[in-house]
C-alpha cells in the first residue's frame, strides 16, 4: 500500500499513551517524511552512513531521532525527550514509537539495494521494563516495511549496575528473532564488564572516534565482533588498527520532490501489522 495510506493504517490501530496527545496522530506525513508527534513535539529520523574500512560501499545507516518543538520549530536535545514518560508504559511506548518512525523512514532513503543494514538503538530502560519476549511486540513494523530483523541491528548502551541476567536473556531473545547486537561500549578494564560482554557475544562493538587502541579492537575481535568507530574521521586512518568500520555524518539530503515521489509508492502489501506500541 501506498506509504500515505499505512502512516494513516497505524494511525488508526495503535493508541497514544500520553497525557494531552490522545486526538493527536502518532504519525503525520510532512514534505514526503514521516514524522512521529509526542508531548507537543515533532520526531523526525537522521541516517548517517556507515561504511566498511577500505570499501567504497557502504554497510549501513545509523538512525538518529531528530527533535522539534510543534509550536515554534526550536530544537530539543533526545535526552530532554526521554525523560518525559511518567510511566512504564509511556516510556516503552516511546522508545517503540522511535524506531517504528525510523523504519517507516528508511523506505524513502535511497535505493533499497543502497541502504544495507539499519541500526536502531534500543534505550536501556526499556530493556529493563520489559520482562520477557524481547523484540516480539516490534517485530511486525520492520517487516511491513520490507526489513527482515536480520537487516537490522538493535544498538544498546549497558548502564552502571544493570542487571546482568536480564540483559543476557534479553539480547537472547533478540537474536533468536534475527537481530544483530550492537554494544556501545567504552574501553577499559573492568573485569565483570568483560564477561558480560563475553557472554553476550555482540556482532557489534561500537567505539567512540577518542577511543579507539589496538587493545580495544584486539578484545572486541577475540568477542567475535566487528569494530564501529563513531565520528567524522577517514576510514584510512582506522584502518592499520584493524577498525573494520566507520559512522559519519548523514550525507546531503535527497532531492525532496524524489522523495515525495517514493513516499507515494508502495511501503508494503501487508496489512497486519498488530497493536507494537502498546507496552
């Protein structure tokens, strides 16, 4: 179905958990993107590319939310953003509704066969709050959207003190359903940190552009996982480090009347997409 018509399908089946949106759309079509309305403020999706060291493909995008106020158009920081749930159930409905959003705009970036692996980070709350099936209830979204959970690669911060059991059956659940893990992890020594990642095997390590030495990326390698340096730097200059991939900066944005020309085309055939948001 035309992409218009599925934003006004989900519209119609899933409910607003939050206090003042409750005659507001979840989602509204605006200049050929799909945005996303929460608390008085417009949610909309950055791509930046992520590109293998010594390739010219690229290997995928990281999805990054993009926060406005509906009233006066001022920016707002993600952090101010999550924070404003008032509960359990607000919060996972928020996260939720974030990547959803991110999903829904990854059909009009570029060509299909351009856009390669799509990260999407999962906020550590919402890995806590819920207790069981992890990935189940979002699961539908990325599928009516033509992305397979083996496309996609959930992205997590681990928190001080973090309940280890619950992250290890969590990340289990994920990948049973076809996800990619990907660890947003800060070098260091900590020998309980370790075996956490050890035990949860990420296919993903991702570092932050400062911290990046031989021997992060020999630990992150002998995990099993892939190396992702964050920052607009050269992907030569990772390159004798054995960094095996590199984040940048979105680059310039597509002509809109293209993509006001893809949002009208086909999103998907399917209609059965359930009740994801809801907690």
């Amino acid at each position: 179905m035309p992409l218009t018509d599925f934003v006004r399908y989900l519209n119609a089946q899933h409910p607003v958990f939050f206090a003042g949106d409750a005659h507001a759309p979840a989602f509204v079509m605006r200049g050929g993107e799909v945005m996303a309305q929460y608390a008085g403020l417009r949610l909309g999706s950055r791509f930046d590319v992520v590109t293998p060291v010594g390739e010219a493909a690229d290997w995928g995008h990281a999805a990054a939310v993009t926060v406005r106020r509906i009233d006066d158009d001022a920016p707002v920081d993600e952090e101010t953003l999550f924070a404003l749930p008032q509960t359990r159930q607000e919060f996972v409905y928020l996260d939720r509704l974030v990547r959803a959003l991110h999903a829904l705009n990854y059909l009009t970036y570029q060509n299909w066969r351009q856009r390669g692996t799509l990260l999407l980070k999962v906020h550590p709350r919402h890995v806590a709050s819920v207790a069981g099936d992890h990935g189940l209830a979002f699961e539908s979204i990325p599928r009516s959207c033509g992305l397979l959970p083996t496309q996609i690669a959930l992205v997590f911060d681990i928190p001080p003190g973090a309940d280890a059991g619950h992250l290890v059956r969590a990340f289990d659940n994920y990948r049973e359903r076809g996800y990619l893990i990907a660890i947003k992890d800060a070098p260091g020594d900590d020998p309980a940190r370790q075996a956490l990642l050890a035990r949860i095997a990420p296919e993903l390590l991702i570092l932050p552009a400062g911290g990046v030495t031989p021997a992060a990326v020999d630990a992150a390698h002998l995990l099993g996982a892939r190396v992702l340096v964050i920052g607009n730097v050269s992907a030569a200059d990772f390159g004798r480090l054995g960094v095996d991939l590199v984040q940048s900066a979105p680059r310039a944005a597509a002509d809109p009347k293209r993509a006001k020309k893809r949002a009208a085309g086909r999103a998907s055939t399917r209609h059965d997409a359930p009740a994801l948001l809801a907690a």
